[in-house]
C-alpha cells in the first residue's frame, strides 16, 4: 500500500492508501490542482506493523557502572 503526501506551506495533505504508486501518481494530478504551484508531494510506502516489529534488532539490556570517589 502506498501513501501520498501533499505540502503547501503550512498544509500538509495524506491522501490514500493506493495499491500501487502507479495509482497514486495517477491520482497526483487531479490533487494537484486544488494546490498552488510550489506545492511538493512524496509517495510513501506504508508498512505493516508486523514487518517493522519483526526486523527490528532484539534489543539487549545494558548495565551501567558508577564510580564514586570517596571524599578524603
């Protein structure tokens, strides 16, 4: 699934989700037209939850040491 972003200034616009970028593309024009000129866009591929959870690195617990000096 693909997402599409749309900024105009201080708006930003999700439109989707699209099975394909293709799709999105497509749709680009017609969005396009309801912006100003400098209007920029991204087409975002969305990811399950799952997918992301499922790469991320195990993560290891760390023990921290402290040393304190005693006054003398």
């Amino acid at each position: 699934m693909y997402l599409l972003t749309i900024r105009d200034g201080l708006v930003t616009r999700h439109v989707g989700p699209y099975e394909s970028p293709k799709q999105a593309s497509d749709d680009l024009d017609r969005l396009l037209q309801h912006f100003g000129e400098r209007a920029r866009w991204q087409i975002h591929a969305l990811e399950a939850p799952e997918q992301l959870l499922g790469s991320a690195p195990t993560a290891n617990p760390v023990r921290v040491r402290s040393r304190v000096k005693a006054a003398a």
